[in-house]
C-alpha cells in the first residue's frame, strides 16, 4: 500500500487500483500504463514538476500532451517556471521518477490539473510506484489536493 492510497483510504475516496508489468526500456511511463491497461491515452495523467528557482509545483496533465509552461505559471501566478530537476522531484515527492503520484507526497505542494479532467467521469493517475496507477473522479483528486482546474497543455 503505497502512500498515494493510504491517503485516499483515509479520506474515504473511492478509487481502483491497476497494476502492470513495467517495462525498465519503456519510453514514457504515461503511455505505457495507458497501452498496457487498455486505457485512452486521454484518460491517463502524468505528474510533472515545475519550479520558479524558489518555491515547486505540480502539474497533472493528460500523458499525450506537453506541458506549457506559459500556461502553468498563469495558473499558479508566477512570470516563469521550468520543469524541475527530478531529482528535486523524486525528494519532495518521496517517489521515483516514472512513479510519482500527485497524491500522497511528502511534501503538499500547489497542484493544477489540466481542465480537460473535469468532462471524464474517472482518471488514471501513478498510485506512487513505477506499473501501478490508481483511477479516481478528477473532483476527488482536485479535492484531497486542494487542487484548481486550468488549461495547461499545449494544444
């Protein structure tokens, strides 16, 4: 039981686990859970980590898309942001790289998730280790993270 589900469990948030074999040459961990579960690439959300050289935040997005960075640092009210070093990542998160959840980290940080969330009734986001996403309401996930919807992906 990973951090990411303990927390939910204790909030009471329904969601599902899926489990995968990960693969250690994979490309992007996103798209790989999204072909091994048999899921839309559109229902599946990556983590990503963003700074402004002071303070660090957390953008969750659809696995097929980039992230704008223009867009991000709007949302969270900063001139400019960078994608943060994942080792910085992977030691505010308590998670590995390819494995981190937006949910349950050691640290709370800022989150936005990516407005598109919000028309699907379940998303697939890393349950906080490499081969196991869990699927929850996007309004769960926005409300266990204090987070706010926004337009964040290049289109």
């Amino acid at each position: 039981m990973t951090p990411a589900c303990k927390l939910l469990k204790s909030q009471k948030i329904e969601y599902s686990i899926h489990e995968y074999e990960h693969d250690p040459d994979a490309k992007s961990f996103g798209l790989e859970a999204a072909e091994k579960l048999g899921l839309h690439v559109f229902e599946v959300f990556k983590t990503l980590m963003v700074t402004d050289e002071k303070n660090y935040y957390v953008a969750v997005l659809p696995v097929e898309h980039q992230l704008n960075l223009k867009k991000v640092a709007a949302a969270f009210g900063c001139k400019k942001l960078k994608m943060a070093d994942p080792k910085d990542a992977e030691r505010l998160t308590g998670y590995l790289v390819g494995g981190i959840s937006p949910v349950g980290q050691k640290k709370r940080l800022k989150t936005v998730i990516e407005i598109n969330a919000q028309s699907l009734t379940k998303i697939y986001v890393s349950g906080g280790k490499r081969g196991l996403d869990i699927g929850l309401k996007p309004q769960d996930l926005a409300s266990v993270l204090c987070a706010q919807f926004a337009d964040i992906i290049d289109e």
